[in-house]
C-alpha cells in the first residue's frame, strides 16, 4: 500500500475538519473485522437457514444503536433448498454430510429408507482409478476438485457421490457439482477430517472402502421470508431533505454447500453500509438517506425486485405526483382483490385445502399491506438515486457501475455518462488534497475508454442490486471492486481465516474513500442540475408475469383447470450463476395454484417452467406438459403473457435420465428430444424434457468460470406416471391397490405409459441416437420400464447395442431381398465388434476402455443408421420407379 500513514493522516485531519471527530483507522479496523466477524460466525446466512434470521436482527439492533429511524422490515416470499441433513452409515460409524445445490430444481434427497451399495474411493475421479471396483449400484467418495468427472461414475452406474472437503478450491470448481438439468444424482459434502479418519491416511489408493454403506439425507424446497431491513436518516437543509437517496448493501451468503456458506466476501457490502451510516449520522447529510440491508441477493437479486417494486417508477408518461397516485391506486385496488378472495375462494375448498388456503392468503394480505405503507413512506420523497455497494476484498480500487449482466441496460449508458464523470472529477479533486489519494483509486465503468467498457472491469458475469431498481424506472447505480473475480465466492472455504493483512486493508481503503466520496457527490450543488440531468424519467420494465399451474384430468374436466399447489413456476435466467448470484426467478404456486413472477431475465426463448417434487423422495412428480394438450395449446413463452393470468400446464410423471449425450463423431450435444410411447410408436398425450446444455450457452452459463466448450451433456425425460391417489396425490407402481400414505382403496389410474423409448437428434444431421430396449425377439424395442428406474446408465453403450440390433434386423431383411450396401455393412460389421469389445470390457471392470469401445460403437452404428434408412427409402422409390414404368 502507498504511503499508508499520510493518508490516514490527511483523512483523519480532514474527518476532524468536516464532521467534527476523528475518524481513527484502528476504529475502523475494529468495526469491519467486529461486523464480519459477527455474519461469517452465524453460519448460513442463506434464506431459509437459522443464520440468515440472525443476521436481519443483527443488522437491524445495529440500524437502532446507530440512531436511524423509523426502521422497517420489508418481509417477502423467497423459495429456496433447505437442507435437512445428511448421514453416511459404514462400517458402525456414522458421519454427517450436507448436501450440495440442486440440480435446476432436483434436490439430493434420497429415499427415507436411504441408499445402500458398495463405498468406494477414488483420488481424483479419473475412469481409469475405477478399473477393478464395482461401480455399479455403488457410493462413491471422491475429492471436491474433480471438475466435471463425477459425473463418469453416475454413467457407469453409481447411485451417489460424496466430495470431500479440499484445501483449496474456487468458484468455477464449485460451479461444476450442480447442473441447469434435474437429474436425479444425490451429492452431498464430507468435512475433511471425517474423511481423512475413513481412508486412514490412504489418500493416494483407489479401493472399496465397505461392501455395504447406506447414505441418508433430505433437501426440501421452501418458501422462506427474506427480510429487507430499512432504516432512514433526515436530511438537515429544509429543502433538500425531501429528497431521499437509498444506500443499500445486500447482508446474505450464498455456496454451492447451502448449510455451509460463511460468506466472507458477501459480508464486505453491508460492512461498509454501516460505517457509511454510523459516519452520515455524526454529521446529518443535506439530503435524507435510506439506508437498506436487501436479503436473498443470491436468488435472483430477491431483496432488490421487491423493494424496487415498491419504490418503482411507472406510468412514465405522466408526471411524478399523478404517477405516484396512479401506482397507489393500484396497489389499493390490489390489496383489496386479495381480501375478496380471501372471503370468496373463486373454486370451492374444503378441510386442510381450505385452511391452507386462508394462511397463505392472510400472509399475502400482510405483505402488501405492509408494501402499502412502505410505498406511501418513500413516496413522501422524491427519489433521484439509488446506489448500491456490492464490496469485496482482492482489490483496493471502487468502480462505479450502472449496467450488470442481469438485465444489461446498455442502451441506457449514455444517460448516466454524467455520473461516472462527475464522480471521477471528484476523486481528482480530493486527490489533490489528500496526496496519498490517487484518482487511480477510483474507477468510471459507466463510460467505455478506447481499450476498456463496463464488461472487462469484472471477470465474470456479474448481477447488482441497481439493476432491479432501473428495471423500476428509478436511477441507481453501484459502487462494486473492480478486478476482483472473488474465487472463493459461491464455496464453504469463503471464510475469514482465508484473509490476509492485504484483504484488510483493501476493504478498509475501500470504505474510507467511499465515506470521503459520497458525502462530497451527495452533496455537491450541481448534483440535481447536472449529474442527473439526463436520469428524469427511465422505461419502466418491472412487469409482473402472472398464471396458474394446473393439471389436466381428462377424466374429469374437457379444461386443464386443476389447479397444482407447492409447484416451483420459474423462469430460467440465461446463466448458471453470476459470482454466486442464482438468476432463475422462482415462485411458490399456492393452493389455487397461482403464482406471480417479476425482474426475471427477458430474453428471446424464455419460458415459464413449473415443476413440483415429492417431499419424501424429491423426484419431480409433476413437469411441464410439451405435448398436444399442454405446450401446443398454452404455450409457456414469457413473451406476450404481461397483462395476461395464463395456465402453465404440467403432468404427473416420472423421471428418466440419459448421460453421455455427446454426439461422438461430430463431437457436438445432441439437442432434440423425441419421446415415444412403446406401445405404439407414437407421441405420448404428455411428456416432458429437459435438454442438455450446450456450448456456447453452456459457457455462459456457468458465468465465463470455465472452457468456452463447457457442457452438460445429460438429459430428463418426463413420461405419465401410472397411479396418482386421490385423496393425497401420491403416485405408486402398477398393480397398487392401496395408498400407502393415506389407506385409499381406490387410486386414481392415468393413461400409463408403462415403457417409453427415446430419439435424440442434432439439427440438420437427422437421428444420431436411438434408445428403444432393442432384443433380437423384438429388435424394434421393448421400451424403457419408467416405473422401473430413474435412468438409463451406460446410455452410449444403450444407444449403440439399440442401433446396432434395429439395424441387424433391417440389414438380415435386406439381404433376404438380395439387398446389399458393402460400405454399410463394413461400418455395420465395425461397430458389432467394438460392442463386443465394450462388453468383455465391462465384464472385466475395464470401465475406460469400456466407455471408449462403447463410444466407438455409436460412432459407426450412427454413421450406418442413415444410411440404412436411406436403402430403404431407396428401395421404395426404385419400386415406385418401376411401377410407374409398367402402368400404361
């Protein structure tokens, strides 16, 4: 650091100067270290988590003790994975796990009998450390830095993996241990220590550690109460304090463990957000402040879309009084549709339904009756900036920011060019007179230079809190650390024992020229005249999506009008993650199966997606419907809904997951899903799917943190499920005569699909992967038994073994016609040995030689299907040829 002691010099005898108090850097020092010391020490601090509760008091007696007033607490709805617990029972030990992020929306809940296999241990997940064990039905133990290869043992069968606890890791690593598909694949976390004591010091040795293990855990979606906390400082000029700047800072943690997110690098913003406050109320500011501790960041930027809500901005084209009328009417108007549907459910209730019912409507009453108040006090203000501290500790430089990766307002620069500029000359300014101040402290990523824009200044996708509040039609912007892609951010090791001297100092550099900064920009006179001049009036975006999630009972109803409770309706954002931020949008469906969405990602392609999980074995139970009766008719485009209550359909199903869906000749993603009932070769009435992720989007979406060649190549198909209970929902296998849940006798029977077979292809290049069951009895496919598994393991090896005996089959026909293609029979002939070959592969637990024989053997059966299909096409049409050449 350059000359460190002049600085706080300078800044101290300024600070007497100004404010009338010291303000001595040990203070300070102890303050940051008390306030992170304090969050990082409550353990998770993500919604839903006893920490996080702790957390909105603590930061709430500290608003009082600071002396704010008139503190508020805005509560809102926030779904999130809450995790239950996690044991692994082996060998008459049991060690405790914590399970890891879900799979889009598929938590690692295992059945509550638990899994029980083989436990086996592999030093760093390669698939030749698998050779000689027995993998399939297995537990494997493997370490956190593994990347994407744990995904190899579910492909080879496993039934769970558990990563150990490494000394070290980073984001892009933690990024990798959960996908955007919901596969069923249970991942949990071990502490270090407890599996240093299972191995006993062989960390080197791939081996089975038991025969016999049985994992146990349960994660849960819930709808917990995020809590913005809101405390306000008066401004002292008679004039300008009917203005009314907000300062916020985000107080919640995020990690791909939610049980285990310390949250060190999350902690710095609401830090410096006290201190901005404790100094603000030595010396009032001209203008009020509002300052404001926003929970659930890290889903979806939560505390920000509410609270942007409620401060928005809309009917732009009328003036700021009429606007604020107009948005308060409405907001009554809405308040008092909820207390008439409170009185008069529109469909009939009854019993639980029917209490369930009232309390999620008392609690939706409650908060906007308290979003009323909350708007009707802001509203007593004229509201010209919002600004945000989104605060880390790798870097001592500020930037100031106006567009992040979440909504991207580009288009929007130019009126807030005279911010960034504004702002720099300030800090020229207070750089000549303090001279261990330098303006390369500061940083304007508001307004490009000739090598650099707002996207290179952080290296990586990035969401602020600011973003929902221009999405609101309201100026904000953020003060973020430049150059600083926090590595630790998103894992458990985010924890101040990590942290230097340097990381200190960093932070505490950072908070002392913001408190240098900020009161000369809030209270410069050309504030209102010139920085914002451009800021009047901004397009109001922060639309709500609104609809209902029903299913269809053809056998009750010619509607889908049944409505679908405790479904997660979302709209996927178009990333994995952002520096931990969550961007799918998520909402709770209620008992009328209603929901409401707001501040998602619009894009072109964005749909609406509801699923719900069994609460015992967190499958998915109900998916969206793609077929005739669901997306044909009620499209889930999110495009062309605003305004609009649309029904997002879904059906009862099960799951079936596919792996490996690397096209192995052109080494590209396979890309469409075509779904079949067994019975008859045909569309299913529903069906569902998820495709895999693919490059490039795939590197997007985990937030530029990996290859640009990154991919998901895994896949879900939801198919009908067989017997749904009426009385309580529950789904059971054919031949199910009794709900073993609630006793009824006579379960409801869907239109079963029993077996399902499966198509993929990859855009113009037609079928590359074929999945039917195939036998030579039956070389057309018995389908896959969905009651029967979750997944097709070893789907390559599937694939190829399917292909390969459709194509024998058709091949043995030919030549029964004297029909023969030498180049289609070689490629036919190379791929039956290379099956040959996986098998004896398998059979030796040779699983790396197995998978490239297996791989092999799609390659060249997916090069012969077309061509054998095209001999049938061609025989056809020399048929025709020749009948057209007979007939007169």
């Amino acid at each position: 650091m350059r000359g460190r002691n002049w600085f706080w010099g300078f800044l101290g005898l300024w600070a007497m100067a100004v404010w009338g108090q010291p303000l001595e850097p040990p203070t300070l020092r102890e303050r940051l270290e008390a306030s992170l010391e304090f969050l990082t020490g409550l353990g998770s601090r993500v919604p839903g988590y006893p920490g996080h509760e702790r957390a909105a008091e603590w930061i709430r007696e500290q608003f009082q003790r600071i002396g704010l007033e008139d503190i508020t607490v805005q509560e809102f709805p926030v779904p999130v994975p809450v995790d239950r617990g996690g044991r692994l029972e082996v060998g008459g030990q049991s060690f405790a796990l914590a399970a890891l992020w879900p799979n889009l929306v598929r938590t690692p809940t295992v059945p509550p009998e638990g899994l029980q296999g083989p436990l086996l241990y592999v030093p760093s997940g390669a698939l030749e450390e698998y050779e000689g064990l027995p993998i399939e039905g297995s537990i494997v133990l493997l370490p956190f830095q593994c990347g994407q290869r744990w995904l190899e043992a579910i492909l080879l069968g496993a039934k769970a993996v558990i990563f150990i606890e490494p000394l070290e890791t980073h984001r892009g690593e933690a990024q990798q241990k959960f996908l955007r598909v919901p596969v069923s694949v249970p991942r949990y976390w071990m502490a270090r220590q407890d599996a240093e004591h299972l191995l006993r010091g062989d960390v080197a040795t791939p081996r089975l550690l038991a025969p016999t293990a049985t994992l146990r855990g349960r994660m849960e979606w819930v709808q917990a109460t995020g809590r913005n906390i809101i405390g306000f400082l008066p401004g002292r000029d008679p004039e300008q304090a009917k203005e009314c700047i907000v300062l916020e800072a985000y107080y919640d943690s995020i990690s791909v463990v939610p049980a285990l997110a310390p949250g060190a690098e999350a902690s710095c913003g609401v830090a410096a957000l006290l201190e901005l406050a404790r100094v603000w109320k030595a010396r009032p500011p001209r203008r009020t402040l509002a300052f404001v501790a926003a929970d659930a960041h890290f889903q979806a930027l939560g505390g920000a879309r509410f609270l942007a809500n409620v401060m928005r901005r809309e009917f732009t084209r009328e003036r700021e009084a009429k606007a604020r009328a107009l948005m308060l009417r409405q907001e009554e108007r809405l308040l008092a549709a909820l207390r008439e549907a409170l009185r008069n459910p529109r469909r009939p209730l009854e019993g639980e339904a029917l209490q369930r019912y009232r309390r999620q409507m008392e609690q939706h009453i409650a908060w906007a009756e308290a979003d009323l108040a909350l708007m009707r006090r802001f509203f007593q203000y004229d509201l010209p900036l919002w600004i945000s501290l989104d605060l880390s500790s790798r870097n001592d430089q500020v930037g100031v920011f106006s567009i992040g990766w979440f909504h991207r307002h580009e288009h929007l620069i130019r009126f807030f060019s005279p911010v960034g500029k504004r702002l720099t000359a300030l800090v020229e300014q207070l750089a000549k007179r303090f001279p261990d101040l330098s303006p390369e402290d500061f940083v304007d990523a508001i307004n490009p230079t000739q090598d650099r824009n707002w996207q290179t200044y952080v290296p990586a996708e990035f969401a602020l809190d600011s973003e929902m509040m221009v999405e609101g039609g309201r100026p904000a912007i953020a003060f973020v650390t430049p150059l600083d892609g926090r590595p630790l951010v998103d894992t458990p090791l985010d924890t101040l024992s990590r942290w230097t001297e340097e990381n200190w100092r960093n932070l505490e550099k950072q908070v002392r020229l913001l408190s240098l900064l900020l009161p000369a920009f809030l209270d410069d006179p050309e504030f209102r005249t010139e920085t914002l001049k451009r800021l009047k009036r901004l397009p109001f975006e922060l639309r709500p999506v609104t609809g209902s999630v029903y299913e269809f009972e053809r056998r009750k109803t010619f509607l889908p009008n049944t409505p679908v409770s405790g479904a997660l309706a979302m709209v996927r954002g178009l990333y994995k993650s952002m520096l931990g931020v969550r961007p799918d949008v998520l909402a709770m469906s209620d008992e009328l199966g209603d929901f409401a969405l707001q501040g998602y990602m619009d894009y072109t392609g964005a749909v609406i997606d509801a699923y719900r999980l069994d609460e015992a074995t967190g499958e998915v139970v109900y998916a969206p419907d793609l077929g005739p009766e669901g997306e044909k008719k009620y499209p889930r485009d999110v495009r062309g809904r605003l305004g609009l209550k649309r029904p997002v359909i879904v059906f009862p199903c099960r799951s079936l997951d596919l792996f490996d869906l690397v096209d192995e000749r052109y080494l590209e993603t396979l890309e469409q899903i075509f779904v079949y009932d067994a019975r008859t070769d045909s569309e299913p009435r529903s069906f569902g799917y998820v495709p895999p992720v693919a490059s490039p989007m795939g590197a997007a979406m985990v937030g530029g943190s990996v290859s640009p060649s990154y991919v998901e190549p895994v896949a879900v198909v939801f198919v009908p499920a067989s017997i749904k209970c009426e009385r309580c929902g529950a789904f059971y296998p054919r031949g199910a005569e009794l709900c073993a849940a609630c006793g009824e006798e006579r379960p409801r029977r869907l239109e079963a699909l029993a077996r399902a077979k499966v198509t993929m292809s990859m855009g113009l290049l037609g079928l590359r992967l074929v999945l039917i069951n195939a036998t030579p009895k039956k070389p057309d496919g018995l389908g896959f038994d969905v009651e029967g598994q979750t997944g097709i393991p070893r789907t390559s090896y599937q694939a190829a073994k399917d292909m390969w005996t459709l194509d024998e089959h058709r091949i043995r026909t030919y030549r029964g016609y004297g029909i023969s293609n030498l180049r289609l029979d070689q490629l036919h002939a190379f791929a039956g040995q290379a099956l040959k070959e996986a098998e004896e592969h398998w059979a030796a637990r040779r699983y790396a030689r197995f998978l490239a024989s297996a791989r092999s053997a799609w390659a060249y059966e997916a090069r012969a299907y077309p061509d054998v299909m095209g001999t049938a096409r061609d025989v056809v049409k020399g048929v025709l040829f020749y009948l057209a050449l007979l007939l007169p």
